[in-house]
C-alpha cells in the first residue's frame, strides 16, 4: 500500500505532516508540487473525493494576487485549471493513503487513518 503526501517542502503543516509520519514509522514519498508539477489527472481524482472547493487555498499569497473577477467567477472547471497553472493555490497536504485522499494535518486526523 502506497502512501503519497502532495505539497511544497517550506510549507510549515507539510513539516508537521511529515514528521508524524516519521516519527509514527510510516513509509511515504514525497511529492513536491513546486518540482514535480501537477497534472490534471491527479486534480480530478482529489477533486472527485475532496471537493475543488475544499482543495483551493483561498488564505495564501498566490489566491490574493488574482484578479477580483477571477475569484468571483470559480467554478470547478475554473478552480481545477488554476490549481493545475498554481499549485501553490492547492491545500497542503493532501494524502493519498488506502486508495482515499485526505486534505489538511491534524494529528488526531492521521491517527484516525493510520490507526
């Protein structure tokens, strides 16, 4: 069983994700958006389960640099092609653990599917 963990390394809840997986010996590969790219067909399947919405970063610099307009007229399509042109736009970290994808870290979240 694979365990993949989707983000950018500086990212200080990728650091934490990282290191309770570590730390809770739990073998994973790192993907990082930054050098790695991102392609549509991951987006689609993390889209399908978590929702473009809950995968678009709206509280980072990269979102607050677009357009008004831009912002106001997402849809999923939209939001999908920006996550895929900005991946810094994405929310860290997505897992991808037992075939599911998981967005955010919180210890007692890992718990729940590692446990």
């Amino acid at each position: 069983m694979s365990t993949i963990l989707y983000g950018i390394p500086n990212c200080d809840t990728i650091k934490k994700a990282k290191k309770w997986l570590a730390d809770n010996n739990i073998a994973f590969t790192f993907h990082d958006y930054r050098k790695e790219g991102i392609d549509n067909d991951f987006l689609v399947r993390a889209e399908s389960e978590l929702g473009w919405e809950a995968m678009l970063n709206k509280r980072g610099t990269t979102f607050r640099q677009l357009e008004e307009q831009e912002k106001a007229s997402l849809d999923k399509s939209k939001a999908l092609a920006l996550l895929e042109l900005h991946p810094a736009i994405v929310k860290r970290p997505i897992l991808f653990h037992d075939n599911a994808f998981h967005i955010g870290f919180k210890p007692a979240q890992y718990e729940e599917i590692f446990c």
